[in-house]
C-alpha cells in the first residue's frame, strides 16, 4: 500500500493546480474533466448518480437454483463498514462511480492480505494516472507516480486482480472514451452562455443613459460630472453605466435585449444537453419545465432501468471477477447492488408491495417484515408461504378413475381430518400435473418429424425448463398439503423424476406422466 500512496502523493499537485485555476473564474477555466463540474447541470447529474450508486446497499450473495440468498461473508466488512482504514463504502464507491462518469474510467486498488491473498481494503486511484494495458497475455495498470532520486519515473504495475476497472463506453474493451472532451463543443457552449449570463449581470449589455455637454466642455468638467453621477445615483457595488458624450455627439443603443438574444433559452438547452450526455431524465437535475405527477413517477422508472442498471451490471461483474476465487465464484458467489433500496422513499409502494408479495404465495410474512427491518414473529404461521383462496383449481370435465398405480393406504389408522385434507387437495394437484403435462405434449408434438439426433438433444434442454416449471407448480400445493395432512410432498425429487421421463422420452423410451409420478411419489410416502 506504501507504493499506492506515493503514486496518488506524485499526481496531487496537478489535480490542485487544475482546481486552483478552475475555482478562480469557473466560468473562464478551460473544458476538462473539472471544469465542467462548473456547469450546475451536469455537476447535478453526476451527484446524482454518484451519490444514489455510491450508497446503494452492497453485500455478496449466492446463486442457488431458482434463487439467490445474502450470505455471511469477510467481504461485506469492505462493502458495508469500511473500505480502507480512512474511508467508508459509500465515500469509496461514489468517487469510484463519479471517475468512471466524468472520466471515463474509474479504477480502485485492491490491497489484499500478504498471507492468505484475501481483499483487506479497496483504494480509489487518480483515472489521470493510470493506463490499462496487456503484456504476456494478461491485463496490466501502469499507475504513474512522482520520480526517484535519479530522475527516473517510479511507476507502480498492477496486475489485473489488484484494479477495479470501471469503464465507460469505449471502442476496444480496455478503455473508456473521456466523455468530455468528445462532449467539448456542447460542453462549451454551456459554459459560454453561463458566463455570457454571468457577466450581464454584473455589468450589464445597456447603458442606462446619456450626457450630452457642450463642445468646449474639458476632461476635468467631464470628470466632475462622472464623480457627482456616482456619488449621488450609484448603489454600493453597481457599475456606472452612463456614458458622457461632448463635441455633439449622439448616442444610438444598438446593443441586444437578453430576452432577443434568447439567453434564457439557450441556457435552458444546455441544461438538456448535460442530461442527454449524462443519460438522466431532466427532472434529475431539476429542470421541471414539462413535469407531471404522472410522468415523473414513469421516469423515475426509467432512471432505474436505463441509467443506473448498466452501470450497476458492469460493477457488479468487476467485483465479482476481482474479489472472489474461481471457486467461490463456481459456488455462485456475487456482489450484488441492492435496487429495491430506492424504494425507501415510497413507503406506500414498497408497503403495497411487499403486502402483494406475502398474500400471493411469493414470501412469507417475517420475509416481508424483514424487508422493513422489522423483527420476526413467534408465530409459526408467520413462516409459511400462503397459498391464495382465489388459487386455479380446474373441475373435471367427467369423474376420473382412480388411477391404477395408486397404492392402498399403508396406515389404516389415518385420522378423517387427513383424508378429508387430502382429498380436497387432490383436484389441485391434478390441475397442476395437467397443466405441466399439456405443455409437454404440445412441445413434443411441435417435434414430431425431426431427426432423432436433434430431438434427443433439444429434449435434454426441455427437461431441464420442465423440472423448474414443474416445481413452480407443485410447490405451493405441497407446503399446504404439508401443512394440512402432516405428510411431505417432495417437490424437488417429483420433478427431477419428471425431468428424467422427459429425457427418456425424447430419446424414444418409455416415460411417464406427471400424474403418475405424483401417485407413486404419494404410495411411496403413506
């Protein structure tokens, strides 16, 4: 890390130069990645997505089937505590993302442990100071520092793992474009009608008026006039703005009005023009000329979708690939950005919808009243998934026969409040084995006259879309049925058993029905 600190120590001074010349006279500073923070709009835009990416919750979680859970990992000391002894996660990311925004690239240094290789600390690097190359097959960050003793450069060489690259649009994968000195012209032009609008304010582009004297009116005369017109009609910081006229001369005002040079217009342009750079919606940066309560609340949506998600993808990934081992990442280890976050602000939404979540059969009530950091309820019910009243269950068109395979009960003990549960819940597991057989059909007839080969290899890939459709529909019905008899359907073994059968079907062997896997799933369980 001592390396690190004297490459950011070597380019500090260039950084303060720049910043001393932009805060003199922002609107006279020259077009570069910080003067342009001088632009109100795009200053507004990339607080914006710095700060909301910056502190948007970050913890690593686990790619299970058909699911992903937080897990307890060392990582999340970094994401959510601190990412360096000096710095917190949100000041970390937030400058990490604004690099990336402004720069083009955002990069951090990944310190980890000299034992055991593990990240212990993440570091933001200058985006001026460092390259990104390959050398010998591999990803490399040359990281520009100050010079030794000799004159020499004393650079610091990162290899791939040890840098955070967070790159913008770029034109061969290594790189990002510098977004601002492609934008120069419109970036420019902003800045020209800021301080076009900044000096008519101060000085102003009238006169307020005219003294006409006499021809043989002499300087001191003139100036006597000059100091009396100030002394008397000036405020304390307003500039004299008449003009004395002699030899007799005439005065004609040929200067332009601001509302005829359309300075309000073209500083409201440029305002969406810093928005069209920037990927956000004009509300964002509070331009709210043509905002509605209706479309606001649209483009809110639109703010998730399009301009964070693609950020939020591409530093997922990099964090992912950099911190975790191959293996960890073969067991589905990610860090994931948590968007529902945003939602904090909409109570009634996210209220809405986690109550829509819990009465669907999607979660269970301490699920949802975790997601409102609220403790768990003692109440075992409060752990179950409920199951709708209004859920499908077809009749019958005729009274189906037993099925043949349906063993007898192995316990003639069961109680009558079992096999009454049981039975009422048979026509829902038939509605869900017919509708999982349906699709199977229709799949396998829209095959028919294909070659035995292709039919055999795209029935391995349905199998696979059926077991995960199958268990879709018998979960629900088997945590009820469980519930209400005692005795466990096992979903998970009901639908590989049909995957299995899909397979065999399509290699032209003998298969079977859902339903009649789900009877001697049930004979087999009594």
């Amino acid at each position: 890390m001592q390396n690190a600190t004297s490459v950011s120590g070597g380019v500090a001074p260039a950084v303060i130069t720049v910043w001393n010349g932009g805060l003199t006279d922002p609107a006279a500073a020259i077009v570069n990645e910080y003067g342009v923070l001088s632009i109100p709009a795009f200053w507004s835009g990339v607080r914006f997505l710095s700060e909301t990416l910056g502190s948007m919750p970050k913890a690593v979680y686990q790619r299970q089937e058909n699911s992903r859970k937080p897990i307890s990992h060392a990582q999340n000391k970094l994401l959510s505590r601190k990412a360096n002894p000096y710095a917190i996660p949100a000041v970390v990311f937030e400058t990490w993302h604004s690099h990336a925004i402004i720069h083009g690239n955002g990069y951090m240094y990944v310190e980890r442990d000299k034992r055991t290789g593990q990240p212990v600390g993440y570091h933001n690097l200058n985006p001026d100071a460092v390259m990104p190359f390959k050398f010998d097959g591999q990803k490399w960050f040359q990281v520009k520092g100050g010079t030794i003793t000799n004159g020499k450069p004393d650079d610091l060489y990162l290899a791939d793992p040890d840098c955070l690259h967070l790159p913008g649009l770029g034109f061969d994968g290594m790189i990002g474009y510098r977004v601002v000195w492609l934008m120069s012209e419109s970036i420019e032009l902003a800045r020209n009608s800021q301080r076009f609008a900044s000096k008519y304010l101060k000085k102003g582009t009238q006169l307020q008026g005219s003294i006409e004297c006499p021809a043989t009116a002499t300087q001191e005369q003139v100036d006597a006039i000059i100091d009396r017109l100030r002394r008397n009609h000036g405020g304390i910081d307003s500039d004299y703005t008449f003009s004395i006229l002699t030899g007799g001369a005439t005065l004609k005002n040929t200067t332009i009005p601001p509302e005829e040079s359309q300075l309000l217009q073209s500083r409201q342009f440029s305002v969406i023009d810093m928005c069209r750079i920037l990927r956000v919606p004009p509300h964002i940066v509070y331009e709210l000329g043509k905002a509605t309560w209706s479309n606001v609340e649209s483009l809110g949506v639109e703010v998730i979708k399009y301009s964070l998600v693609p950020w939020i993808e591409k530093a997922q990934q990099e964090l992912s690939s950099k911190i975790f081992t191959e293996a960890e990442q073969d067991q589905g280890l990610f860090v994931r950005y948590a968007v529902e976050s945003l939602m904090r602000g909409e109570p009634a939404a996210q209220s809405a919808m986690i109550m829509a979540q819990v009465n669907g059969g999607f979660i269970t009530l301490n699920e949802g009243r975790a997601m409102q950091d609220l403790s768990p309820l003692p109440d075992p019910a409060a752990n179950t998934i409920r199951i709708p009243v209004n859920f499908p269950v077809a009749a019958p068109a005729a009274p189906a026969p037993a099925p043949a395979t349906a063993p007898a009960p192995a316990e003639p003990d069961t109680s009558g409040d079992e096999q009454d549960f049981a039975a009422a819940l048979a026509p829902v597991l038939a509605d869900a084995a017919r509708r999982v057989d349906q699709k199977t059909e229709k799949a396998f007839a829209s095959r028919t006259g294909k070659p035995a080969q292709e039919v055999i290899a795209w029935g391995n890939v349905f199998a696979t879309e059926q077991e995960r459709f199958c268990l879709d529909a018998l979960a629900p019905v088997a945590s009820a049925f469980a519930a209400l008899t005692g005795k466990a359907i096992n979903a998970e073994a009901i639908a590989r058993h049909y995957a299995d059968s899909v397979k065999s079907r399509a290699a032209g062997r003998e298969s079977k029905t859902l339903s009649t896997i789900i009877n001697d799933h049930l004979g087999d369980t009594k």
